[in-house]
C-alpha cells in the first residue's frame, strides 16, 4: 500500500501515517463482513469519529482496499466521507450483486459516477469497459484520480449528466460538493441550492446510436431523483439490448414511475433487500429481461442447475520422468506417482472427463456424475507422449495438453533462462497423434509470454495467432490456459472475443470453479502430493480453501 498526504506539516503528517497504518492493520483483521458491526461497540464509536475527525481526516491518502467487492481497487480515501471504502463496508450487498451480474468483456454503464468507486467494481469483475458518466467536476477530479491510479482498469469519464434529451442544462450543486441534481429533476425540491452551474446533457439512445458508446450488458444508475429521465432516454436501447439494471430510487412516487416504465419494456423488478438503510424512502432496484446471473447462495441451493457454477477439481501437470524421484522445484512428477494417482482416482469414484463434457454440463444441463475431476497439462512436453499418453490410454481416460502453438518442435526456451532443463516440445505429428486418441488440445499462447506484460500486439500474438495456427494444423483450440496463470480482466474480454469457450488459470478469486468460465482455477500436483494430500486437494474444502486463500492475495491479476 501506498499513501499521498498533502499536509504541509510533517510532523503531522508522520503521526497521521503512523495511527492511520495501527487502525489500519487492526481493522484489516475483523472479517470484512463483520467490520460495520464495530461501531455497535461500546465506546468503539466516539473514538472513531475522534479519530477521523482529528487525526485521519486532514489529508487525501491512497488506499488498495482489501475487502468486499472492491477488493484490488486502488482508491484515493478522504476521511470521514470514504470510511465504508477505506474499511471494505462501502453499500457491500449492492456492489457484491453488481459484480455477481458481470460477466468478462462486459460492456457497463455507470451513470451518476460519485467517485468511481461502482465503476471500479465493475471493471474489476471483467468488464471490457465501463462508460462512467458524472457531471460535477469536483467527482470527475476523484474519478480521474481513480483512473489514474488504476491504469490496467478500462474506465472512461464522460463529463455529462445523463437525462431523456441532450444538450445544456442547469445543475444545481448541494451541500456537499459531490452531490447535486439536475434543476429539473423533483427530487427534494426543499433542498434546493442557490449553486448552479452549467453541464453537458446527453441521452444514452443518442449515444449509442451516434456508436459514441456500445450498448451495456449492465448499467448502474444513481443521479439523485433523475432515474426516471435516463430511462426515458434510454428507452430505445433497452428495448433493443436489455441489459442488467441496477438502479438507486430515492422516492415512492419514483419507484413506482420506474416500475411501471420498466415493465412496459418487458423487465422484471426485484427489489434489493440490504441489511441496514440510512434512508427509508432510498430503495434498490434489481431489473432484468434475462435470467439473473447465478448468485454464490443460488450456487448453493441449485448446483445441478445448466445455468449453476459449481466445483471440481482440474489437476495440472507439467513435465514427467522416468525416474522414481522427481524434482519438486522442476514442475515435475514420476511417471509412477502419476499412474499411482489414475488409479485413485478410479478407486475413489472419479469420472475423469474433458473440457468439452464440462461445458456441455455447464451449458446444457448434461448429467453430472457425483464426482468428476479434469487432467490437464501445460506447455505439451515430449514427455506427455511418451509416458503420460500410454498411461492414460491404458485407462481410457481423457486429459488435455495445453501447447504454446509457436515452440511446436522446439523446447521450453521461455523458461531455460530461469534455470530450468532443457525440454522437447511435441512435434505436429505427435500433436495430432495424441489428439487423434482422445486428447483435448488448448492454446498455452504463442511464445508463452506473461499477458499482463505484453503490449496489445503481443497479447493479440499469444491469444489470437495462437489458435489461427493450431486450427491451421487441424487441433481446433476451444479452450486457453494463461501462461504462468496471470490474467486480468481485459486479456480475459480478449481470449473470450477470440472465440475460446473457456480459459484455466491458477488462482482465481471466483466463488467455485466454474463461476467464471474465462479464469477457471486449477490445482496444481505436486512429487510430495502423498496419497491422502493428493485426495485432500479432490476435496470440496480444499477447493474453497483455494478460492479463499486467491481473495486474500489482494491481486487483480493472478499468478502461478
């Protein structure tokens, strides 16, 4: 973590640093969804509002929130206001459902874009790109800053208020310099403000019709009292494209206005239920033509569901020897600790499948077998010919090879240089020898370089040339495994606009293994993996252990 003080007294801004980090640490330890039960405490409460009034809150400074559906998000705090952000407490159920209902290379909308915070969520949870819309420029100040220091998130301000036509108009700013409303919206007309200014209106049809945006799957709409008139300004696009809305109404009369309207359209209304309200007459809306994306508590009640994301184990191998002892920091097991684990798999009731079935599970309600587990391979070394290939025919059992399409025949120079031995990439006969006996092939990239540092051309290299050439050699690629695991959600938008089906990662935060089929996590087997750690790592709790053990890393992007 870093910070920023802009305090020009560093003897203050020593001690601010000093007592910021103890808080700091000390509420890093209280489970994040108990941390907004703290201020029920007795005498927890006036002792925080000393501190951030007295110590904290004389300066903006720079946070990496660890907690919460924003977790990652490098947020630029400013105390008291930014305390639920700071603390990872921030309106969690509403963000958790907007992140839930992304799926990667999501287009969004974040219109009434406050400080970025919801733009950031969404951008975190795959987006391609989230369109931010906010017409005060002291929020579009905090949302530049936002952007700035989040370089890898694909956010874009468009300085404007959003409304049902597009031109100027009058806005009128409230107390607080982050919060104002459009002159003709109705929205607490007793708090009328004698600030106004001049802002650009646009119309989201008009947008997207002039192609200045492409139309969301999700949209998040908060503008104090306007809700009304940026659907009615929408109406076009959401007749077309329905997307996802997520909608804050702060008043009956409002509500039922956006109800109405939005049913008209064909929608269907769910109101949010949050845990604690500040404002009796706020309410969320949840609006949806499509089926709702599958919650983590959904996952839970429903697991056989086509449409439910569910668990299992996808192990994965590297290079093997002949030799009985293998060395652990080679990416390397026997030959006859690998067969030993074939055969408990059988023994423990495992149906090994391909990629391919699970999909076919994962889309079309296929049967699940009580027990399924996948076998996969990174990088296509000889050695899986020659040893792992006999093994699994014997068996009958599928696996898949993941192959760096531009090192066939060649060896694993991408990683030599770290001091690794030399190893044979499998040629293209033997490719399409082990394809033509059951073997699934997937796209390992083209040189096996780390997306997140590749430029676009390069990235565009490993994702797209990589699958045109195995295609070319008639192994048809449907599914791409991250080089090292490390991805973000824009190299995820890209092998997903390649035209994979799916993507395997190492770590991945997602709720189970499925729930994002673009960052699938896998297990990685290793020489000391004894019989009872090998079935440890089969089970259920493992692999929650690995979803949250990938949360807690605090990455947006993963690695192996």
């Amino acid at each position: 973590m870093r910070d920023d003080f802009d305090g020009r007294d560093p003897n203050i801004r020593s001690e601010s640093r000093m007592i910021r980090q103890v808080l700091q640490s000390a509420v890093s330890h209280v489970p994040w969804r108990m941390r907004g039960m703290i201020k029920h405490v007795p005498l927890v409460a006036p002792f925080q509002r000393w501190l951030i009034a007295n110590v904290l809150g004389r300066a903006e400074f720079v946070h990496r929130v660890d907690a919460g559906p924003a977790r990652g998000l490098v947020y630029p705090v400013r105390l008291p206001q930014d305390k639920g952000v700071w603390i990872g407490t921030y309106e969690t159920d509403f963000a958790g459902a907007l992140a839930n209902a992304i799926a990667p290379g999501d287009v969004c909308f974040d219109v009434g874009g406050w400080h970025g915070f919801y733009a950031g969520v969404m951008a975190l949870a795959g987006a391609s790109k989230v369109f931010v819309f906010e017409p005060l420029p002291a929020n579009c100040d905090r949302i530049r800053r936002l952007i700035e220091l989040n370089p890898a998130l694909p956010i874009e301000l468009l300085e404007a208020a959003v409304a049902d036509r597009s031109g100027q108009t009058e806005f009128q700013v409230m107390g607080q310099e982050s919060m104002g409303k459009l002159m003709e919206s109705p929205f607490q007309p007793e708090k009328a403000s004698s600030k106004h200014i001049s802002v650009k209106l646009v119309a989201l049809d008009d947008l997207v019709a002039q192609g200045r945006v492409a139309p969301p799957a999700v949209m998040k709409v908060d503008v104090e009292g306007a809700e009304f008139l940026v659907l009615r300004g929408a109406e076009k696009m959401l007749r077309e494209h329905q997307p996802t809305l997520f909608l804050e109404i702060h008043s009956p009369e409002l509500a039922r206005d956006c109800r109405k309207f939005l049913e008209g359209l064909g929608y269907r209304i769910e109101v949010m239920k949050e845990e604690e309200s500040i404002d009796p007459n706020v309410s969320h809306f949840l609006a949806e033509v499509r089926a709702r994306p599958v919650t983590v508590r959904k996952i839970e009640e429903d697991a056989g569901s086509p449409t439910a994301s569910f668990d299992l184990p996808i192990l994965l191998y590297h290079h093997l020897v002949s030799a009985a002892a293998a060395d652990p920091a080679a990416y390397e097991i026997s030959i006859r600790q690998f067969e030993q684990q074939l055969d408990l798999l059988t023994a423990w009731g495992f149906v090994v499948i391909s990629f391919g079935t699970l999909l076919r599970m994962m889309d079309r309600g296929e049967p699940r077998p009580k027990r399924i587990a996948i076998i996969s391979f990174d990088d296509a070394f000889r050695s899986f010919y020659e040893l792992a290939f006999p093994a699994l025919k014997r068996r009958r059992m599928p696996a898949t090879v993941f192959v760096p399409a531009g090192e066939i025949g060649r060896a694993n120079r991408w990683d030599i240089a770290d001091g690794f031995p030399e190893r044979a990439v499998m040629s293209v006969d033997e490719l399409r020898e082990i394809a033509g006996g059951g073997i699934e092939i997937g796209s390992h990239g083209w040189a096996h370089r780390s997306l997140p540092r590749c430029t676009e051309a390069e990235a565009r290299e490993e994702i797209v040339r990589s699958r045109d050439r195995l295609t070319e050699l008639g192994l048809e690629p449907t599914i791409f495994a991250y080089p090292y695991g490390r991805y973000s959600p824009q190299i995820a938008a890209m092998v997903r606009a390649a035209g994979y089906k799916a993507a395997v990662s190492i770590f991945s935060s997602a709720p189970t293994v499925t729930a994002n089929r673009f960052a699938m996590r896998r297990i990685y087997v290793h020489p000391g993996d004894s019989a009872w750690r090998f079935r440890c790592k089969l089970s259920r709790a493992y692999l929650r252990y690995k979803a949250r053990r990938a949360r807690a890393m605090n990455e947006t992007a993963v690695s192996a």
